[in-house]
C-alpha cells in the first residue's frame, strides 16, 4: 500500500511539471504583418533628375545610388579639390627650402668655430631665423593640405547631396518621377520597402504577459495559415523575437501591446496579412534576427518547437 502512495505521488509530480512544461508556450492569433522598414525617398535639393536607376519591383541594396540629379557643377568642384589635394609642390618645396637654410647655418657655425669671429653674430641669428622659417613653412604646407582635404569632403558631401541612396536593401515599390523632371526640396521620388525583416504586432492580457514572463529577447515563431487554419505547403513559419513590450495597459480590453521582428529571407510572407505568433519565454534570442545565419535559424525555430504544447491565447 505505501509503495502504490509513492508511486501515486510520483506520478502526480510528473503531471504538474508536464503541464507546466505544456504551457511555457502562448499563441496569439490576429497579429499584424508589418514592414520592418517601409520609407520614401526624397531629395534635400531643388533640380532636375538626371538617372533613376530602379524599376518598380526592383531589388536595391544599401548604400546604393538609386537617384541621381544632374551635377555637372558641384562635379567639377570636386574634380577642382581633386587636383588641388594631389598637388604636393609646396611641400616639396619647403622641406628644401628648409634643408638648404639649415645646411648655411651649419656651414657658417663651422666656420666660426675654426676661426671665432669671422662671421659675425648678427649674420648667425639671421641664419638661425631662416632655418626656423623654413621649418614653419614646411608645417604651413602641411596645414594647408589637411585644409584642402577639408574641402575635397566639403566638396563630395555637396555632391552626395545631389544624389540619393538607399538606406536599406529592400524593394522599389513606387515610383513616382522619371528621369528629366523637376524636383523640388523634400519631394517623394521612390518608396522603398524592406521585405528580409517584418514586425508582427499582436495584444496580449496583461494576467498572461506576467505569469509567462514574456519579455524583450523571448523567442517567436510567427505562422501563416491558409483558410481552413491546417498548415499546408504553401503556408509559411518564420523565426524571430520580442523587440518591443509596451509598458502601457489598453484600459479597456486590459492588455498590452508587443512587437516581434522575424526574418523573412525569400519574401514569402506580404506585410498586411494576419498571422499567428506562437511565443516561449523560456528560449531567449540575444542577437539581431538579421545576424543569424540559416543553420541558426533553424537551431532557434527548433527550440520553440520542441518547447512543449502551446497555450491558446485570444
């Protein structure tokens, strides 16, 4: 009889920790879809475009020029700087100047040291003088090429003014002005929207936010189900993460709004849909979801998979 209690015991323990483990997990369903990065690109100048290089539906990718206006003036000023910086005769020259001041001042010191007074005093501190200036000319010289240096950037950063760069990769997905039109300051000429990164927004009863612990880093897997809520071939599951937990409760429905950031690598999942996100406390990503490489990703969705049973939250 004793030996059937500790069993029974035993047994009762075993199922408080399995449904624990079973409810590490909390589903939140109607999440938004939303880009990462969603911006319109606008020029700081007035001018006239003189290349749009993308299309709508084109790929870009960071840094890269996607807009230029035409520049032929601020060009020339930094073909002007170009030159000036590359010209290093006044250097050259003071540091001969310099050499040549100091080989007279020793030549005549020696001299005056063979025979004391032959040249006189006055004539060895002009020397002493020469050879100083020269010295300063030589750091002149060099003052003036780091100044000349200042203006090649001044120059190159009035021309980047002319031209506008994509501040992200992402897709062209307007466009609203072609080449040979006039733009003015602050005017829309392209849309560009990150599509390898999304934010999946969703709500949460503020009760469940804290007795799972749900936090900053917390692991998510966001799925995409079709119609009959099975999850089929064409439906898609992405990796990611908490980024956002707001500290303030909606009064009414008393809960809390959080933001999760997934990867998205072939684009398969639009900004716009519904999705579900499926969150576990107990697996904290530390790195950005961009950084991770593919074997990683698989590590962390693997994680969240086998975490245990998830618990639906409305």
């Amino acid at each position: 009889m004793r030996c059937l209690t500790v069993v029974l015991v035993c047994l009762t323990a075993i199922g408080l920790g399995n449904t624990a483990f079973a409810q590490s997990k909390v589903v939140i369903d109607e999440c938004r879809i939303l880009p990462r990065q969603w911006v319109r690109l606008a020029t700081d100048r007035i001018g006239v475009i003189a290349s749009i290089e993308p299309e709508e539906g084109d790929a870009v990718e960071k840094g890269a020029i996607v807009v230029k206006l035409k520049d032929e003036v601020p060009q020339s000023v930094v073909n002007k700087a170009q030159k000036k910086i590359e010209n290093d005769v006044e250097v050259r020259y003071a540091v001969a100047a310099h050499n040549l001041a100091v080989g007279e001042l020793a030549a005549n010191q020696a001299v005056n040291a063979q025979r004391r007074g032959a040249i006189a005093d006055t004539e060895i501190e002009r020397l002493k003088l020469a050879a100083t200036k020269a010295k300063l000319q030589i750091e002149q010289a060099d003052h003036q090429r780091q100044v000349d240096a200042l203006d090649l950037q001044e120059a190159k950063a009035q021309l980047n003014s002319y031209r506008i760069f994509a501040p992200f990769p992402g897709i062209v997905i307007r466009r609203y002005k072609d080449v040979g039109e006039a733009i003015q300051q602050g005017e829309t000429v392209l849309e560009v929207v990150r599509t390898d990164l999304l934010k999946v927004e969703g709500n949460i009863e503020i009760e469940r936010l804290n007795a799972h612990g749900i936090k900053t880093g917390s692991a998510v897997m966001v799925q995409y189900f079709g119609e009959d809520r099975k999850l089929k071939g064409g439906d898609v599951i992405l990796p990611g993460k908490i980024i956002f937990v707001d500290s303030v409760v909606q009064a009414v429905t008393r809960r809390v709004r959080i933001v999760a950031e997934v990867v998205n690598p072939d684009g398969r999942l639009q900004a716009g849909l519904s999705a579900t996100m499926t969150i576990d406390p107990t697996v904290m990503i530390k790195k950005p979801v961009q950084v991770l490489g593919s074997a990683e990703r698989k590590i962390e969705g693997s994680k969240l998979e086998n975490s245990g049973t998830a618990t639906a939250e409305k």
